[in-house]
C-alpha cells in the first residue's frame, strides 16, 4: 500500500480549462451564447480542479443540438428572403451572422466564422448604431479569443441600449478574462438586477464565484439558477455540473453524484459527467456502478488520459490486476510523459504474486524517462531495502531526499516500522 498512498500524493497539482456553454437563439434576438466555468475532480483519490471547453459540438452533441441545426436552416430561410426582398435590411444581415456564429458554435466549423464576420460587417456598413451587430461582433472576437476587441463592441451595445441584458453578461466574462474582477462581479450583478428570474444569470454569477474561490456564494447561485424554468438546458445542465463538482470538494458524495447523474441523463455522451459520476459512486463504495460509468466515459473518449487512469485506480482497489495493468497501459500510451503511471504499474506488480523484478523494471523505466522523479526513487529504494541489498537501496533512497527533503520524515517512519528490520535499518544513513 506504500506505493499507492505516495503516488496519490503525487497527483495533487491543479489544472484549469475553459468551459463554454451556450444558449438556444432566436435568429433576431439579442443574445446567443452566455459562458460559464466548471471545476472538474479528476483522480479517484484526490480532488484537483480543472476549468475546460465543453460546447455541444458535433462530437459531443447535447441531443438539443440537432433540434436547433434543423431550427437554423429554417431561420436562415426566412432571413434570405428577407434579403431577396430588401438587401439593405441589416436586421437580416446581423442575424445571418448570429445564426453562423451558433453553428461554428455546434459545429465547431471555422467556415462559419468566416461567414458570421462577413454577415455583421455589412450589418454594421448599413447601420453603424445597430446595437445587435455590434453585439454579436464582440461574439465574433470572443471566438477569435481578442477579448478587448470583444469588450469594445459589447461596450457599445450597452451603449445603444442600456437595457441590453446579454451584454453584461459578456463584459462581465470579458473583465473576469483580463483579471478584474470587480469589474467583472459588477456585470454579472447588473444583468441579475435587470432581469432575476432569469437562471441564466445566476448560472454565469456562480461560475465567477466559483472561480474567485467563494464556493458557498457560488453553491447558492447554481442553486438560484436551476429554480428557474426558463433556465437554458445548457445552462441548467453546467450548474448541476458545478453542484456536483461542489459537493464533491465538500466530501458530500451523495449529493455530488445526484446532480452528476443529472448531467448524465441530460446527455449520456458527456464523458466529463460521466467520469465525475464514477468518482462520486467510487467514494460511496459503490465500486461496480462507478465502474459502469467511467467505462462509459472512456468509449465517448477512448484517449483520455485521466479517465483511462481512473478506471485503472478503481480495478486495482477492486484487486482486478490485469484489467488495471492494461488501463493503466494504456493511459501511459496516450500521455508517456505522465510517469505517474510507472508507480501504479509498479504497485500492482508488487500486489499480483509480489512480482518484485517487474515492479523494479517499471520504477527504473521511470527514473529513465524522469531522472528528478523522487517517489521512483524513494519506491524503488524501498523495494531494495526490503530485499536486503543495502547498497542500492542506500543510494536511491539519498537521492529522493536530496530531490524532496519530505522523504527523509518517512523513511524515518518506514524504519521504525516494525515490518523493517532493526540491524539492516541502522545500516541506511539518511542524509542531512
């Protein structure tokens, strides 16, 4: 278990990805997408947060998606007669541009941000004041990622129309990108005081809490937004995902594994929720079902690298040694400089027939690929150790010290255990 518990240790380093969601558009609406951020526990043992982009692309499709594909052709329909009609209708224009915006958005096809550009430029040559075009134009830049270009022509949405709802919400992500965040709480407040019924606005207000490290604020505005009916199911679905990412850093399984089944019956493919769901369950003992989801999780995403990890973590507590083996193989393929991974490896050797040959091979194949890998070094002094050979144990153990001095206190403790042997253990000398 030596192995396990250093190795869980190892893994608590702290990622951050984007998540965008989106909301259903009305081709001559003012809004089309609002954005959020959701925090993500990755490894089975020990909580991390990740921020990540998740919009229900092509790959990963709400079911909602193809419902809205087929609403858009219609749409464009009508707005291209309207053109044949009058081609100096902007309304029209901008709402090509709003509509092309949203399948690049489903898509994930760049062609359409080509067209969306296109579309609100000759919005914008007809009326220089439509406050619609230049709300989508800051739209157009966000997916650029030039979030200043962004801010300014949301600044002047706001400027034609005070009462422009979408428009706070959007310089309230574009001020939470640059750093200020008191600017970009300001916004996210307006827009609630504008319109509070809408969940919407209490889902984005969370994800900036969440961000800013004030979780019971930001569990008490998920909870706002999902009390609403008009709440978007993108929107609905992101704060039962934060819920559940709250829940779990609070050590409430129970709850965090409701609101991740939420997600899940939502949208089944959502590899994420599924994955999350599976760390919940395995927290709850509730080993078999966790391992129904996270295989789940992988068949949506065969390569990710921390799900195929974590199906491995679950089979090796389950002491199903060849079906860790071969998740953790295989997660060591998609990501060979995760070296991590060579630890587990390593420890399920040790527990399958005390294959201690194999479990050296995997620890120098670590040092190989990361000679300042200390817990290698620490691991594999130990197995020498309780093999008798003083001298390489010596050597490996000293340099684990010398990479992190943490090792010194326990290999302290693993002397005195009473599983060492008192002479061989005086042999070791442990460097200052």
């Amino acid at each position: 278990m030596m192995i396990a518990r250093h190795c869980r240790k190892a893994r608590q380093t702290r990622f951050r990805r984007i998540l965008t969601t989106t909301i259903p558009l009305s081709m001559v609406s003012t809004s089309i997408r609002n954005a959020m951020l959701r925090t993500v526990p990755l490894n089975a043992f020990s909580h991390q947060q990740r921020y990540f982009s998740m919009t229900p692309t092509a790959s990963n499709k709400y079911p909602e998606g193809e419902k809205e594909l087929t609403a858009l052709d219609e749409a464009e329909t009508v707005l291209k007669q309207r053109l044949e009609n009058n081609d100096n209708d902007g309304a029209a224009y901008c709402g090509l541009g709003a509509a092309s915006l949203r399948r690049f958005t489903l898509t994930g096809d760049t062609i359409y941000q080509t067209r969306a550009l296109e579309y609100i430029n000759k919005s914008l040559e007809i009326d220089e004041n439509f406050g619609d075009a230049h709300f989508f134009m800051g739209e157009y830049f966000q997916t650029q990622g030039n979030t200043e270009s962004a801010k300014n022509h949301f600044q002047k949405a706001k400027s034609l129309n005070t009462q422009y709802i979408q428009v706070y919400t959007k310089l309230g992500l574009c001020y939470m990108k640059i750093g200020n965040n008191q600017k970009s709480e300001h916004y996210f407040r307006e827009a609630i005081k504008i319109d509070p019924g809408n969940g919407n606005h209490w889902n984005n207000l969370g994800g900036f809490l969440m961000k800013i490290g004030k979780t019971t604020e930001a569990e008490n505005a998920f909870l706002k937004s999902i009390e609403y009916p008009q709440t978007s199911i993108y929107e609905r679905i992101t704060s039962y995902f934060n819920l559940g990412n709250i829940y779990y850093m609070k050590s409430n399984y129970e709850d965090s594994a409701h609101y991740y089944k939420k997600v899940v019956e939502g949208n089944p493919r959502d590899s994420e929720a599924q994955m999350h769901l599976g760390l919940a369950l395995e927290k709850l003992g509730k080993d078999e079902e966790a391992l129904e989801h996270l295989n789940s999780a992988v068949l949506v995403s065969p390569n990710h690298f921390e799900m195929n990890l974590n199906i491995g973590l679950v089979y090796e507590k389950l002491e199903k040694f060849e079906e860790a083996t071969m998740n953790f193989k295989k997660a060591l393929r998609i990501n060979p400089k995760e070296t991590i991974i060579y630890i587990h490896l390593a420890n399920v050797a040790m527990k399958q027939n005390s294959e201690n040959d194999l479990a050296i091979d995997y620890l120098k194949q670590a040092i190989e690929a990361n000679n300042l890998f200390g817990e290698a070094h620490y691991q594999l002094g130990l197995i020498y150790y309780r093999q008798g050979d003083i001298q390489e144990a010596t050597g490996y153990l000293q340099t684990a010290i010398r990479l992190n001095p943490t090792y010194r206190k326990k290999l302290e403790n693993e002397k005195r255990s009473v599983n060492m042997k008192t002479k061989m253990a005086r042999k070791i000398k442990i460097p200052k």
